[in-house]
C-alpha cells in the first residue's frame, strides 16, 4: 500500500533553498534528504505547514539517531526556516536552545603499521565464495588504499577502473565532499599492490568496462560494495587481527583516516622535514577546504610527542642548557 502525500506549504521555499545553495557550488544532496523527510512527514496532514508540534513530532520520529546526528538534521532545517523567512516574516524558525544537546565524539583508535600488517594476514585468509570470488584480494586492498591514502569510504567505494593508473600509481577521486575533486600519487609499496590487485580484478570473467567499480561484490564485476557491507568486513578483520588501543577500544573505519594523517606527521617529525609548511599539502591530499579542517585529524599522541620532544631538543636544547645555566 503506498501513501500519498499531498502538497504542502513547504514544496516551493525547499525547492528554493536548494536551488540556491546549488548556485553557489553546494552538492546538498544530504540536505536535500533531510528536507524531502521533513516535507514528507509534513505532507501526511493536508495542508499542514511546519510548526512547533510538527516539528518536535518529526524529530521524535529518530528515536535510533545519535544526538549529534539529530542536531546536524535540526541544524539544516534551521538554516532552510531562516532562508523561507526572508520572504515570509511570519514563518516557523526552529528554536536551537530546544536542540538535541551535542555529544563529545568519540576519540579515534590510532592504528599502528603492525596493527595493520596482522590485518593484511587475516585478510588474506578470508575465506571467499562462489558469488564473491575476490573477496580477499578486495579486503586486502581496501585496507591499504584507506591506510595509505586517508581516503574516505565512500570514496574508495565510488573508484571505479577509470580512477586507476597502475602504471604511474595515481588514483582520481572525483567529485567527493566539498565538491572536490583530487588526484592522489600512491607511495611505491601500496602502487605495486594495486597492480597485483588489478591483475585478479582484469582477469575473466569480471568486467573490464572502466565505469565498473574497482572494488567489486559479485562475480560479474558490475556490483559495488555497499558502505555496510564493507564497513562489516573490515569490523571482523579489526578483531581477527586483534586491533585495539590500551583501553580496549577497537577503531571504527574512519579511524582508518585519523591514522594515516597521524602516520603523516611522525614520518615527517622523523626525516626533520618542515612540518608547518607540509600541512596544506596534507589538507590538500585529504580533499580538505582548508588546514583547519585537517586539524581535525592531526592528534598529538605520546609517540608524536616524544617525537617532536627530542627533535626540538636537537635544535635548541643547547639554547634552554645556556639559559638554565
């Protein structure tokens, strides 16, 4: 049975507001499913147009959300109400102090190289099956592209073979978040994988059709692997390989990113390279706006401490010893 939803009152300004902000070179399209929710929710009354009750009604209709997930939909209603109101004065604008209250996230669980070759292992022993043939091939590099790269997941589900140059070990990632598009060189241990894993993956019988996606979930190659479904896998290889931090804590995908910036840092503390100047080619590489979004990912951990500790004692303990003297 399907449920028809009438016009409402909010078709036109929603239509509005994304147009807008797509002129300005906005993809919204998460926005854009918040609101199409809203408006359906909305247009299940006749007539009806957003008030406090719907509202509140709405929200209570996410009992499974995390807060800080219901405060960014909260957050993008808001923002649409305060656009609508510029034509229309007397229209509903959400109250943010009645907002879903902002959780502290969740530190990330920084992987060491060991931690990731013990991964490598499982993976290559991940049994596969008659409709996932490369299954373990897939997993294996999936966990280096993220590890190496810093690539967001949805950006490693979304390369295709087109995306790939095995010969100059170069990935394009086109059009990802921040209407960002970027080309990421691959260090010479993780190229020399992609060109093992493109051998199994040009192989017959999956497709050699370029917009077929790189990592594959069927035998035809025409399937890509769904956030979950990756996401699971890597969850297992996680505990088959016994990653965790000194409290217990197993890391989540994304932690995968938080790592390889962190790797960054050390390997550029390590060699005596000018790590304030590197920082924007680190933001750049990650598809960042800009360095303070990278910050995000850059966590001065005791190893990193230690790290930059002895290289400014190198440099100018012999100053602070003259000083103390």
């Amino acid at each position: 049975m399907t449920t028809t939803i009438s016009s409402t009152p909010l078709d036109q300004p929603v239509a509005a507001w994304l147009a807008h902000q797509r002129a300005l070179g906005r993809r919204y399209d998460p926005e854009e499913w918040i609101l199409k929710s809203l408006r359906a929710f909305i247009g299940r009354t006749p007539g009806l147009d957003i008030d406090q009750a719907s509202f509140d009604q709405w929200c209570a209709a996410f009992p499974h959300l995390a807060s800080n997930t219901l405060l960014y939909r909260q957050r993008v209603v808001r923002r649409f109400c305060l656009h609508r109101r510029r034509k229309e004065p007397a229209c509903f604008v959400p109250d943010p102090l009645r907002f879903a209250r902002r959780e502290p996230f969740r530190r990330p669980v920084i992987i060491e190289p060991e931690q990731i070759a013990r991964m490598l292992t499982a993976a290559d022993s991940m049994p596969v099956t008659s409709g996932s043939p490369l299954r373990s091939a897939v997993y294996r590099m999936a966990v280096i592209l993220l590890y190496t790269t810093g690539l967001r997941r949805g950006e490693l589900l979304r390369l295709t073979l087109a995306d790939c140059e095995p010969e100059s070990g170069v990935l394009r990632v086109r059009e990802s978040k921040f209407h960002k598009s970027r080309i990421l060189p691959l260090s010479p241990d993780a190229h020399a994988e992609l060109r093992g894993y493109l051998q199994k993956r040009l192989a017959a019988p999956f497709s050699k059709n370029p917009d077929t996606p790189l990592l594959i979930n069927t035998e035809g190659g025409l399937r890509p692997y769904t956030g979950t479904g990756i996401s699971g896998g890597l969850q297992a290889l996680f505990k088959a390989a016994g990653v965790e931090d000194s409290e217990g804590r197993r890391p989540r995908v994304h932690d995968l990113r938080h790592s390889f910036a962190v790797g960054a840092l050390v390997r550029w503390y390590l060699e005596g390279a000018d790590v304030q100047s590197n920082l924007p080619k680190l933001a750049l590489y990650m598809g960042h706006v800009s360095i303070a979004s990278t910050a995000h990912y850059l966590h001065f951990l005791p190893k990193l401490q230690a790290i930059a500790s002895d290289r400014f004692e190198s440099a100018f303990g012999n100053l602070v010893r003259e000083a103390v003297a």
